[in-house]
C-alpha cells in the first residue's frame, strides 16, 4: 500500500518532494564534518562546481555563451532543446507499463494472483477466471483512474506554477530586460535575479550580491541561513557546499538581492544527481499511508489466521481436506478488499479536482486526510481578514501634520529597493507616482541598498542627486526606526530625540493605529560622499545609525465583506481561527474587532519569548490574537498548539510564513505567494479568502468520508462472511457455499463499491474535524460485523427447514438461497451505514451509488433465476423463498439502525 497515492501527482510535487528528498539525503547521509558535504556527490558534477566556482566570472560567462545582461531568446530556446527541461529524471511521467505495473503491485492484488495460479494448477478453470476478473478489474480500473487523474494534476499544475526572473539583453539599451520565466524553462547560461523569498531554480555561479543570506536547512541540516559572496573567500579544499559563491537546487533567498549565472539544470544539478538514490532510500510513510498500510495489514493478518481455520474445521467435520483446501482459498479471497487501492486513489484524485473547482489546489493527496482532520486555523491578517488592497491613507511627518516631504522619501525607498517589495511598496508607488514620479526618478540616481530583513524590519536605499553627499533613506517598523534614530525633524528644525518626544511619538502612532492603520516609520541621514564613496565601496547596516526620524506613512487595509460569514462558517465546521500576525497590538484589536474575533487580550511577541514550551502550551490555548509576531515565534505557536493535540493549519503568503508552513499539520499558501512559502505548502489557494478555504475544507471532509465508508464497510462485511462460514462449516453437512460462489459474491460486490467516491455526505459529519483512527475501525467492525452473521444464520435455518435444502443432494438450493442473501444484505448495508440517518428516507446515495447497487443485486438475483445458473452451479429458487429474503432484509437494516444509533450515543459516528 506504500505506492497507492504516489504516483498520482508525482510530476505536480517537484518542488515539495525536492526539499523532501533533499531531508531523506541528509538524513540517509547522516551528519558530516566540515569540508565533506559533496562527498556523495559524483566526482563528475562536484568537480564541474568546483571549477565554476573558481572561474572568473567573465569566462565562465563566455563559455556559456552568456553576458551579464543574460542570454538571447533564440540561445535559451536552442540550449532547451538540447538540455531539455529544468526537471530531476524521476518527476518525469512514467511510461504506460510501468504505471500499469504500479497499479497492479500491491499486496492484495499480489495474494489474489497467488490464488488464481493455485485454482489453475487444481484444474479449477472458473475460480481461476473469476478470480482472474478481480486482479483485471481492480488493476484496471486504477490504472483508468490514476491516469485520469495524472491529466488532471497536469492542468493543476498550470495554476500554481514557480517562476525566476531572468535577465534578457536588450538591444541599444544599457540595462537587461527582466521577464519571468517557468522554472522548468531555465538553461545553462541563463542570469537570473534573485531576492528574498525567491526559490533557487539550478545550481548557480554568484554575479553579484548584497547582502545575500541564503537558507540551506534542506541541503545541510544548518538552521541558521549562510551569507554568500560573488567571489570564493574560502579554502579550495572545501567541500562544494561550503563555497561562498555557489547557490544550489532547493535552496532559498533569506534577505539580500543577487544575480546569478545558472551552470547546471535538471539531473545535472547537485539534487538532480543524488534524486535517484535519495528516491530509492526513501523508506518514508505518511501518518495517512501508515493508517492504510495497518488497515491493510490488518485484515491480511486476519485473513491468514482466518482461512486456515475454515479448512481445519471443514476438513474435520466433513472429511474431504482438498474441497476445504478450496473452500479456505476462497474465504482468503473474500476477505481481501481488492478495490482499496482504487476506491482510495478514486475518492482522493476525484477530491482533489472538486477542491480546485473551488480554487483550492490540493499538491499532496494525503494533506486531504489533515485537512478534514484540521481543527484549529493559524492565519495572518493582512489579505486574510482585510481585503488585500492596501491604500497609503496619511503621510505624516513626527507630529501627525501633513507632509509632502515624507511621502517623497518613501518614494523614493520604494522605488529603488530590488528586493522583497511588498503590498506596502507598492501603495506608496501607486499613491505617488502622478506627483513625484517624473520628477523623482530624474533628481535622484541610486548608489546602493540595505535589503529588508526579518531580524531589523526595515529597509535602505543610498541616492544622490549630483551633489556631493548621499542620502541614505530607511523605511521600516516604528520600533526598528526609531532605535536608530537619534533626532527628529521639524519642518526646517531637527530636535533631539529625548523620552519627551519618544513618548509624542509613540501617542501620535498609537492613535494612527486605533484607527486601523498601519503605521510605517522614515527616517534618513546625510552622509558624505568622500573618495571611498565615490569608488562605491558597499554600504550596510552600519550605516543605519544617527537617523533622524521624518515622520509616517500609514496604510488602510480595510476587512473583507466576506471575512465574519467565513470565519461564523468555519466555527460552525469545528474550526477555531488564531491570528498570528507581525503588526502592532493595536491594529490587530482593531482589524479582529472588526470581523467578529472576540480578541480578548492581544498577546505580544516578547511576552512569547519568555516562555518555555510548557507555559506556551497553555498560553495559545487561552488566546486567539498574537502580534508582533517573528517567524520564530509563529513556528512556536504552531507547534505548541500540536503539542496539545490539535491538527493544526497555517497559512501564510510570505518568506516569514515559511517556518510555519513546514511546522502545520497542513500548510496552506496562495498563488501570489512568494516562492518560498508556495514550496513549503500542502495546499495553494487561487483566491486568498476564508470563504474559500472554508469551501476546500468541507470538500476535504467529503472526501475523506467517502474514503473511510468503504473502509468500514470492507472490514465490518468481512469479519460477518468469516464469522457466518465458521458457523456453517461447524453443522452443514456440506459446503454452505461452494469456492465459486463466494468469489463470484466477491466480484459482484466490489463492483457495486465502485461508486464510494461519489456518493453524498450528510452536513452534521461536515460540521466537526474528522481524524483517522484504526483503532476505532477494530471497534466498528467488531460491533457490526456480527449483525450480517446473525441474517446468515437464520437464512440457513429458512433453507434447510422451510424448504428442506438439508442434504448434500439439495446443497444447490441451499446455496443459492445464502448466495442471494448474502449478496442483497451486503449491498444494503452499504446504505445503512453510510449515514447516521434514516436511509432512503432521510439521508439518500448519490444516484451512482444507487443504481451500481441495484445493478448488482439485479444481477445477484438473475444469477440462480436464469439460464446460466447450472454453468455457476446454483438452482433457481421457489417464489415463496423471497418473502422470506425480504422479511431477512428488512429485520437485518431494522436491528443495524437500532445498533447503530445506540453506537453513535456511545462512540460518535464517523
């Protein structure tokens, strides 16, 4: 069962399954000195980087035929022709056999085989046909399906897709032509662009960097990010990973901006040559696939203790051990559910395109099981609970009054920083551009930037307008500005900034923020353009001192109309809703106020540093609203709320959010994400909206219920058939059913499940998080699968009293009557357990289900009534046997009703 579910989006994972691989390597590796990362490299590849690596720039460009300005159209079409796509081998579609093979192979098919080959070496031509049929049918049909679905995943997959900027020469132009590319579209020779949360697409040559801290955690196992340098500073010995101007497949941009010259792609690269052996040692299960690899397991264990009983009991009482032999067999061949494979596969692909018809993009099947299970959402504010539309709504200088100077510098910090522009950037931009633009741009050349970065939450540009100094303008959070800032400005004044006018300040700030606005601080310094200025020797964050704070840009973000139905709509599905957000107290109150969150006390960041683990664990299960969130502290949360027991989402759009998204139960993310946060994702959004995401949960949850029916049906009617032949083969002077008749019964019942993943789910199990427990499915079976058994019975007492089937020459009837029984009970009871209601009357299948059903026990009841019954051995049965088959039936769905609703009162129903 480890290969039901993988090979259905194999190709749609690429970038999910390379940081995942990437941990299997590590960990398949275990740790490594310093110096010996690439030692399982191939000797080819790391001798490949480490001579990039050593190249001067200029060659290495010309050698592959590229500039600083990137690589022509017409070149990077005739290397994709050749290089073919920027994809590992093992993401490509598997060849029609070998997919076939994959359906085929699974233990149930495996033992179903053995069988049929036993029944053809004892010249039992129909049990080996019949069972023969069952391994056709099953593989068959989940090959049909798979491949469907396979065709689905790839027009998923067009949805939410990564892209990199790459840099195209512009003819006449002094400046490359920046366009995005798809991933798999990239070359050797292709110079990229990179910034904060940009994924890195290939093994990459540095060009040039600032400030470039890179996250290796999934290559190295190092949490802390690296900073990476556009010349090797280090020793020629070390290892390929150690090198500064090296960036590799699978890693991520921290902070900084950059430029690269990619120098291998696809199997080529670093992870592309280790995929094959990583792929080989992954040994790894989901808690998904290990709760039906135990399902699995567990009535192939039950199988196995179960046949062997039937043929000593049979052999005993009636002698003949090879008719038990055969008789054993088929028990075996009952009990095993050969349609698990594809009913699984089924229910989770069909769910998995009604999610995206609901703009919900499921990337790895088994995140449906989290995302029915989910019971607490961990979400930020901004384009969750507001609208995503971010206006600049005042520009303030230190003491609230207008001004026109400010809104300049945050201009001009917006429109020259290359890094992570945000929704904030971009308000200032659009706010400004009709007053300032022309003027801006033509006044002002850049000379440098300090990127954005988590840990300072602010962001420098240098400029200067031909005069003899530059302009260092920071823009940030209040907190962050105002601890490098030692004056304030005043119209033409610049006071000290003493506790009277921090306290002004932070008055004036609290009262933008009461409002619902989102106060950014700007601050600037003059600072001397002198000969080491001049050759442009790099500026950093220690030039972020001695600001003088100019004042504020507040933005209004106001909340979704939509934004209280959702979340009323999600409390109504069993979902608590936490906000986690890096604003300030007072904007979260006021933005949770707004949409209905009883916010309670507003819990700050600091105050979650001073807690252990333990006293977390108790703090977020007191509290809905955390503010001045770090990235650290949002992975804490998540963890401590799964630490309690919770099944716990996050969802996230940014490279802070990445930590989280690994850390949740199930990750979700939108399609206009950063690239980083997309990888780290289960699940992506087309829409960022509760509404929605409250959509896909109730689709999960369908989905997963469909799942968990056939389950149950499969274990609970299994565990009755064994119990009922027990019970026969201990008294009946003969078989109560002969081999052929119980895989025939077999065949004709698995069919009739065929339709599981399309049937209706009542809305009261929609309402609560569903979870997957195999030790309630033991419990179920136990309790239910006697109740057909007890029919069974009094089917035998009716065939051999009432119409005196109580010989060996009269075994035909007999047979036929249970076969019929038997058959028509199974098929009602998928009816009677599917819901906690009424069926038919107040909870009716889905019309497939219904007519599949009907179709087979019409075909149940043909069977001994029509001309081929002497080919399946059976005898047609007499017109006063169904009153009595009806009176079974309707006593049989009266007595599972009334265990049923005593059952749910003492367990709960799911």
């Amino acid at each position: 069962m480890k290969n039901v579910l993988k090979s259905l989006f194999e190709s749609f994972l690429r970038s999910r399954r390379m940081l995942h691989h990437f941990e299997r390597w590590q960990a398949l590796l275990g740790p490594k000195p310093a110096g010996t990362a690439s030692a399982a490299m191939p000797p080819g590849i790391a001798q490949a980087l480490s001579a990039a690596s050593r190249a001067d720039a200029a060659a290495l460009l010309a050698s592959l035929h590229s500039s600083p300005q990137g690589m022509a159209e017409d070149e990077a079409l005739a290397l994709r022709r050749q290089f073919g796509g920027n994809e590992v081998r093992h993401e490509q579609p598997l060849p029609w056999w070998t997919h076939l093979w994959q359906c085929y192979r699974n233990p149930f098919n495996l033992l179903l085989t053995v069988l049929a080959l036993v029944s053809y070496v004892t010249e039992d031509m129909k049990a080996a046909l019949v069972i023969g049929s069952m391994v056709v049918l099953s593989t068959v049909l989940r090959f049909l399906q798979e491949s469907r679905s396979g065709k689905a995943a790839e027009r998923l997959k067009a949805m939410v897709s990564n892209t990199a900027t790459v840099l195209r020469p512009t003819p006449g132009a002094a400046s490359a032509l920046r366009i995005e590319v798809p991933m798999r579209d990239l070359v050797p020779g292709d110079v990229i662009a990179l910034s904060a949360g940009d994924m890195i697409p290939a093994d990459c040559r540095l060009l040039a960097a600032k400030d470039l801290f890179i996250s290796q955690s999934a290559l190295t196992g190092e949490a802390m990010p690296v900073e990476k340098f556009c010349s090797d500073r280090g020793s020629h010995e070390a290892g390929v990973l150690e090198r500064d101007n090296l960036l590799f497949m699978g890693t991520s941009v921290v902070s900084g901006t950059a430029s690269a010259l990619i120098v291998h792609t696809g199997n080529h690269t670093f992870f592309g040559a280790l995929a094959q052996r990583v792929t080989a040692a992954d040994q790894g299960t989901s808690a998904f696939q290990a709760g039906i690899n135990r399902v699995s397991w567990v009535l192939i264990r039950f199988m196995l203790v179960m046949a062997p009983l039937v043929l000593v009991i049979n052999g005993l009482a009636k002698g003949d051990w090879w008719e038990a032999a055969l008789f054993a067999l088929s028990i075996a061949v009952g009990l095993t559910p050969e349609m698990l494979p594809m009913i699984v596969t089924a229910a989770l692909a069909k769910g998995a395109v009604v999610m995206s018809r609901q703009k919900v993009i499921v990337k790895r099947l088994e995140a449906i099981h989290n995302f029915g299970a989910m019971d607490v959402l961990c979400t930020d504010k901004t384009g969750t609970l507001t609208q995503d539309r971010i206006v600049l709504e005042r520009h303030t200088n230190a003491w609230g009054e207008a001004s026109d100077h400010v809104l300049q510098m945050a201009y001009l910090n917006s429109f020259h920083q290359t890094g992570l522009k945000n929704l904030l950037d971009k308000a200032v931009l659009n706010h400004a551009e009709v007053r300032l633009e022309t003027r801006l741009q033509t006044a002002w050349r850049k000379i440098d930037e300090v990127p954005f970065d988590f840990a300072r939450r602010r962001m420098s540009v240098v400029v200067e307008n031909g005069g003899s100094e530059h302009l260092l303008v920071c823009k940030g959070a209040l907190e962050e500005i105002l601890s490098v800032c030692s004056s304030v400005e005043r119209g033409d004044e610049v006071l000290p900034l003493d506790a009277g006018l921090l306290a002004r300040i932070h008055a004036i700030a609290s009262e933008l923020n009461t409002q619902g606005l989102r106060v950014v601080a700007v601050a600037s310094r003059v600072l001397a353009a002198g000969t080491q200025r001049q050759a442009q020797v790099a500026y950093g964050v220690a030039d972020e001192t001695a600001l003088t704070l100019l004042g504020y840009v507040a933005f209004l973000d106001p909340p979704k109309e939509s934004t209280a139905p959702a979340l009323r709509a999600l409390a109504e599905h069993g979902v608590a809703v936490k906000v986690l957000t890096g604003d300030n107290e007072l904007v979260a109150r006021k933005v949770c106020g707004d949409v209905g969150i009883e916010v309670g006390r507003v819990v700050p960041g600091r105050e979650i540093e001073e807690l252990d683990d333990a006293g977390l664990r108790t703090l977020v299960e007191r509290h809905q609203v955390f503010a001045k969130l770090t990235p650290a502290h949002k992975e804490r949360i998540v963890r401590a709320l799964h630490a309690n027991g919770h099944v716990v989402g996050f969802m996230g759009d940014g490279i802070n959010d990445a930590p989280a998204l690994r850390a949740a139960d199930i990750g979700i993310s939108v399609d206009s994400a950063v690239d980083v946060a997309k990888e780290s994702a289960d699940i992506i959004l087309l829409e960022k909206s509760l509404m929605v995401l409250e959509q896909g949960v109730v689709e999960g949850r369908r989905t997963f219920a469909n799942m968990l029916k056939y389950i149950k049906l499969t274990a609970s009617s299994n565990f009755g058939n064994v119990f009922s032949v027990l019970v026969a083969s201990a008294f009946l002077p003969f078989l109560p059913m002969l081999p052929l008749h119980l895989l025939v019964q077999n065949l004709l019942y698995g069919v009739s499940q065929i339709a599981i993943p399309f049937d209706n789910v009542d809305a009261e199990f929609l309402r609560k998080p569903q979870s997957w427990s195999p030790a309630d499915l033991g419990r179920f079976m136990l309790f239910f699968g006697p109740l057909s058994s007890v029919f069974d019975i009094l089917t035998y007492a009716v065939m051999w009293f009432a119409f005196s089937a109580n010989t060996v020459a009269h075994q035909a009837l007999f047979q036929s009557g249970w076969f019929i029984e038997g058959l028509l009970s199974q098929t009602l009871v998928v009816h009677l357990i599917r819901t906690r209601k009424i069926p038919f009357l107040q909870s009716r299948a889905a019309w497939p289900l219904l007519a599949m059903g009907a179709a087979i026990a019409a075909a149940g009841i043909w069977l001994p009534m029509g001309r081929l019954a002497h080919y399946f051995r059976l005898q047609a049965l007499p017109l006063a046997y169904f009153p009595w088959l009806a009176a079974m039936l309707a006593g049989y769905a009266a007595l599972t009703q009334a265990v049923k609703g005593w059952y749910a009162r003492r367990f709960g129903w799911q």
